[in-house]
C-alpha cells in the first residue's frame, strides 16, 4: 500500500517543491491601467531597471527581449514606481491576484539609469527620487524627497528610537516571537517602521500624485536575511517573521497605491542571494556622469543621450520636408509652358516682336 503522508507533510513537501523550481521572483503587486503585464517566461536579472525604465515611458540602451511587458499606452504613464527589494529568501506567500516571474541570475543592481533619466526630463519639477536600504545605511534622494522624508529614520540608531516612540508598528503587529531587545529582530523591525512611515509621510503629501513628473522609490530589506541567518529557516522567529513582512508589504503597497489614485506601480524582488556582492559608491547629483566603463559586465549606470528621440525626430522630419520640396519644385518645372508661365520667356517674345 502507498504511504500517505500527513496533511502538513505534504504543504512541507509542495512548499520544498516550488522553492526548488521557481527560485527567486519579481512580483507584480499592484500596477497601474496603463502598464499591461503578461504571463511570460524568466526575467533576466541585470534586465530589471530596464523593465522598470520601460514601464515609466523611458527607453533603454538595449532592447528588452522580454515579452512579460507588453505594449502599453504612449501618452500615459504610471505617476510612481515603488520597488520592494527583500534578500534572504526565495518568495513570500503573496496572494494569487497578482502576477510573479522567475529571475534568472540575479545580479546587484541599482535603478540609476532611471533616476537619471527622470532627473534629466523632470529637473525643474523636483520629482521625488527615494532609494533606500535601512539596515545597510545607504540613501539617495533628489528633489522634494529632501523635504519630505526629512524625518525619516534612516541610519540605524535612528530607526531603533523610532520604535520606542509612540505611534510604531510594534502596537499593530499580531503575537510573535520577535523580541525587539534583539539586534536582529531589533533591525527588520526597524525596516517595518520605515515602510510605514513611508506611506505615513506621503499620505501627508498626497499633491505628489497631481504634478506631472514621475516618482521613483527603491527601498532594499535585509532584516528577514539577518533572522534566516540567526535563526535558521526553519525557525519559528524566521515562520513569524515572514508572515509579518507579507502582510506589512500588502499593506504598505494598498496605502501607496491608493495615495497615488491607482496610477502607480508596485513590484516586490525576493532574493535569496545575489551572485556577486554589491557596493553603491556614493555620488553628487551635480557631478557629471562618468562615462560607460567597457569591462562591467552587467552595463550598470551606462550613459544614454536622452535628446537621441529628439534630434531623429528633427532630422527625419527635416529631410522628409526638404525632400518633398525638391519634388513639388522640380515637377512644377518639368511641366511649366515657358510661353505662359515664365516671365522671362514672355519678356523675350514681346521684344522679338517690337523689333
């Protein structure tokens, strides 16, 4: 007779399953109407800042292969991105509304080309431009993020006040096994602070979903690593820990995208582990941009001319305009009667006849 496994066995068991087949994932968790996702094959993981590039109306150096993104509207674009980046694990339980790819070697990346270009085209509308990792200390804002997350705890003794004042995710999560005198379970409840003091800020600033320059935020979490790696993976605090940052980023992506009236784009990256490791060198929005540097081999924060559509399209109108006048000027000649419609002919044959 064939052996039946229990009921929780066989979850264990289909749970090992789908960890050993799909590996690590870029999730859709709410998208705007005019950005249309499809059921698609892998996603390459150096490709990732151009999907999103793409999905804000922005081209890439190269062609994006990738049929997961279809053609979308041209003249309206989602007024925000938010990237949800979570190293240490392969997938979350996220419900089965949304839309999840497989990531194909996933290697470090930043969204710099894309702050570039919507830095270039919307300079003088300070779009706001967040790129955020809490718990390795690292931020990038432009424009009126500057002003907005001012507040915002970013280094890490800032972020572990935080939650000692009033009004923090600790009185809102349900029982667990997290204990906040703990650095590591002290570090990913910090980052749950800080995506609700994300949306806490920007439902206080909701004219950001009105102006016409497009948002951008990246925010990178490693809390639920450092627990895996305490704990273990099959450690209750890492059981607990998983189902709290599940429901902390559905909630976090509801409030974000109901600020921006249902125009934005939210995704979620789960890692479980980079291939190579990454270091972000810091660096001036006023500095120049250097140039591509030919031996990286993942084309990271590559220069592009953002005037390229621009001047093709002057001089392909230009030259199809000047084409069309040599045309019409030439087949006016070619059919001119030069006793009727020159006047210089008419002049010569009105003195031939005086004469």
């Amino acid at each position: 007779m064939p052996l039946e496994l229990p009921t929780h066995c066989e979850k264990i068991c289909h749970r090992c399953l789908r960890t050993r087949i799909f590996g690590d994932q870029f999730s859709i968790l709410r998208t705007s109407q005019y950005v249309n996702f499809q059921n698609a094959g892998p996603l390459p993981g150096g490709r990732i800042p151009d999907v999103v590039s793409l999905s804000m109306g922005f081209s890439v150096e190269e062609d994006l292969q990738w049929p997961g993104l279809a053609v979308s509207s041209l003249f309206h674009r989602p007024r925000a991105n938010f990237l949800v980046t979570v190293r240490g694990i392969e997938q979350l339980a996220l419900p089965k509304s949304g839309i999840s790819y497989i990531v194909e070697n996933p290697v470090p990346f930043t969204l710099d080309s894309v702050s570039n270009s919507i830095h270039s085209m919307f300079s003088e509308e300070m779009p706001v431009i967040l790129q955020l990792t809490p718990g390795e200390e690292r931020l990038y804002m432009v424009g009126k993020a500057n002003s907005i997350f001012e507040d915002l705890p970013v280094t890490l003794r800032q972020m572990r006040n935080r939650l000692y004042q009033d009004n923090t995710v600790l009185s809102m999560l349900p029982s667990h096994s997290l204990n906040k005198n703990n650095e590591v379970d002290l570090l990913f409840l910090s980052e749950l602070q800080v995506l609700h003091d994300i949306s806490a800020l920007l439902s206080a600033h909701k004219h950001l979903a009105k102006d016409h320059s497009p948002d951008l935020y990246s925010l990178e979490l490693v809390g639920l690593e450092e627990i895996i790696k305490h704990y273990g993976p099959n450690s209750q605090q890492f059981h607990d820990a998983a189902q709290i940052l599940t429901s902390t980023i559905q909630k976090f992506a509801d409030e974000v995208f109901s600020i921006y009236n249902e125009n934005a784009l939210i995704e979620l990256l789960t890692v479980k582990l980079f291939e190579t490791p990454f270091v972000r060198k810091s660096r001036s929005i006023l500095e120049s941009p250097s140039k591509s540097n030919p031996g990286n081999p993942y084309g990271l924060a590559y220069q592009y001319n953002l005037n390229y559509s621009v001047v093709f399209n002057i001089v392909l109108w230009l030259m199809i305009a000047l084409a069309l006048s040599v045309i019409v000027i030439a087949y006016n000649l070619w059919n001119m009667d030069p006793g009727y419609d020159s006047i210089i002919y008419r002049m010569t044959s009105q003195r031939i006849k005086m004469e």
